[in-house]
C-alpha cells in the first residue's frame, strides 16, 4: 500500500474465499484498491448509494453463481466498509439499509 492511498476501515464483513470465488475476491480487491488510490469506479462496477448517506456507494461483484455487493463511504481519510452481502433480489431491502445507516452514524461518533 502506497503512503497516499486511503485505509480501509471495515465496520462489517469481509471479502474472503470462501464464500467469495478467488475471482470473485481478486475482484473485490483489485476495485478496492482503486478507490483506496482515489481512482473513480462507476457502472457496472459501483453505483451511487444515497439512500445510505452522502459519499456511500455500493460495489458490484460478481460471482460464478452469486452476486455480492459490498457498502462503502469515501471519507477524507479512508475508505468506510459497512457491510458485505450476498445480493438476492432487485432492490436493497429497508433493513439493510437502516443498519448500515446505523454503523455509520457510529462510526461518526466513535471517530469524533
């Protein structure tokens, strides 16, 4: 890791083998480093999460028979993990998204 690139600060799950694919996982990792790097990732890889809070996005990998999202905020100084998941339907369900609102709003008190 360069001095520059931002930490990855994981409130909430991990990217491992398994239940993700090597692939899946490099996947993970090599999209995770490009936002540690300040680099943009946008469609298809990551999209726009509002509903969570400003700066949170989610990140879209896919597997050989699954497809795992992985929630994130970009910070001044790092990268906020707040949840992986295996995504089952269209829509993220409301309880995710209170939860990983939750996580957030903690994390901001914690780090203050």
């Amino acid at each position: 890791m360069n001095v520059h690139d931002k930490p990855l600060v994981w409130l909430h799950g991990e990217a491992q083998s398994p239940p993700f694919s090597r692939n899946a996982r490099l996947e993970a990792g090599f999209l995770l480093r490009k936002l540690q790097r300040g680099d943009t990732v946008l469609m298809p890889h990551a999209r726009p999460m509002p509903s969570i809070g400003p700066r949170c996005y989610e990140l879209r990998v896919n597997d050989a028979n699954k497809t795992w999202r992985i929630i994130y905020r970009i910070d001044l100084d790092a990268i906020v993990i707040c949840e992986v998941f295996e995504k089952k339907t269209s829509r993220t369900p409301k309880s995710i998204i209170d939860v990983r609102q939750q996580r957030l709003r903690r994390y901001d008190a914690d780090v203050e």
